[in-house]
C-alpha cells in the first residue's frame, strides 16, 4: 500500500479560470475552485501511481477536513465508480451531472 504524508496548497489556472491545487507527493494532486467552505473538484490524479491502491482515497480523507461541503464535476464516466463509493463513504457530499455511455448520471 502506498501512503501519501503531505498536502500542499497553490494556485495555479484550470482552463482560464484561477483554480486550488493540492499536491500530495508521489504526483497526486487535486485541483478544483475554492468558494467559502466549499470546494469544486475538477481533477483527481494519481499520476504514473497504480490505480486502485487507495491513493486517491488517501488524498480525499487528507482534504476532506478543511471544507464542509465537497462535490465533484466533470466526471469521466470510467472514473463514476469510483466517486460514488467516495460519496458513500462520506468523503464528498454530492456530484454534478455525468455522461456515462449513452446515459447521464445525476446526483
């Protein structure tokens, strides 16, 4: 198992607009926009890291404790169960609308 022992806070731009970016070390980093207590994912990345080792967990409990409220947007539909466990472990609160195949999810 891989574990992850730091979280950094800059500021950098997704498309044009001024973004949060955590980075974790071993190349995990979330990016999203910050308003108030609530913070908007747009990106988790493990980088060259093997999936399903818990990294991307890791990151999200790191996080989870400096907003009240977190949801995610723009989901890829391979990475949908992957967010919809973390919802249902209480790391998100909710997600945004996705494409999935043919179907859309809404939360």
């Amino acid at each position: 198992m891989y574990t992850l022992h730091e979280m950094r806070e800059t500021e950098g731009y997704y498309g044009n607009r001024r973004a949060t970016i955590y980075k974790f070390g071993r190349g995990v980093r979330i990016i999203g926009f910050k308003k108030n207590n609530h913070f908007e994912i747009r990106v988790l990345t493990i980088g060259m890291n093997p999936r399903q080792k818990g990294m991307g967990k890791q990151a999200l409990l790191m996080l989870r404790p400096k907003f009240e409220k977190i949801s995610v947007s723009e989901i890829y539909d391979y990475a949908l169960p992957f967010w919809i466990k973390m919802k249902e472990r209480g790391l998100i609160n909710n997600l945004g609308s996705v494409k999935a195949g043919d179907s859309e999810y809404i939360d």
